[in-house]
C-alpha cells in the first residue's frame, strides 16, 4: 500500500501540453505539474509513486484494454465489411442495425416500440399533406429570391 502522506512527493517544473481547445486558430495549452518521488520516500514506493504491484496491476490492466480495444477495431472493420456487402445487394444497413437491436430487446420493450411505429406511422398519414404544401412554399420562396437577384 502507498503511503498516504503526499509529502513525499515535490512538484516538477509545468509542462505545458495541448488541451484539446482552439483559440483564434491556434491550438491552446494548459499547464500540469508533474509530480516527482523523492529519493527519500518510504520503501516499496518506485519513482513513479506507486508500489511494484500497484505498477504491475496499471501496467497488465492497460495491456488488456488495449487488447479489448484492438479486439473491437477488428470486429468493427467486420461489421463494416458486412454492411458494406448489404448495400452491394441493395439493403440498407441502418434498417439492419434497427433489426439487429430490436432483437436485443426484452418482449415488453419491444411492443412498446412497435406502438410508437404504429402511433408514427398513423400521425405520418395525418400530416403528410403537408409535405406538398411546404415544396410548394419553398418552390414559392425560391423563384421569389431568384426575381430579386
């Protein structure tokens, strides 16, 4: 276990490191301190302020994100392979992806997906009227700016 009195830490000079920000163009910086162990710190506590298995647990912990993560970008370029195999056949991917997550669903979620459908699709049939009254107005507004250029 570390010691849970920082004092055997002193600080670094700041380090200034991008933040991510924009400012006028420019890439802005923040300052961080670094924190350094003194030679004097109490034993079993390396340079970097943490135990040998603290270290080895962050160290094999990155080492299986990092594997996870490389794991989700082959299956991710996977994927993509297969959507882009159902555009070929003229099947949209994003109603698949519906699909695909539907299926995931609980009984009782799904039905309550298929009545918002069901509620869209009767509201869609009330007002798609509309759809031709507002071409006709954006038509209207168009030859309306093309007259005044």
């Amino acid at each position: 276990m570390s010691d849970p009195n920082p004092t055997h830490f002193h600080q670094l000079p700041p380090l200034s490191v991008p933040d991510g920000t924009t400012g006028a163009g420019n890439s802005t910086a923040k300052l961080v301190t670094l924190a350094h162990v003194r030679d004097d710190a109490p034993a079993g506590i390396g340079h970097n302020g943490l135990t040998d298995e603290q270290a080895d647990v962050l160290c094999n912990s990155i080492r299986r994100v990092r594997s996870i993560q490389r794991q989700i970008d082959r299956l991710n370029r996977d994927k993509s392979a297969v959507y882009t195999a159902l555009k070929g056949f003229g099947i949209d991917p994003g109603l698949v992806r519906k699909i695909a997550y539907r299926l995931t669903l609980s009984a009782t979620e799904l039905k309550a997906i298929h009545e918002r459908d069901e509620q869209l699709a009767a509201l869609w049939s009330a007002a798609e009227g509309l759809q031709a009254e507002f071409a006709a107005e954006d038509e209207a507004d168009r030859a309306a700016e093309a007259a005044a250029d």
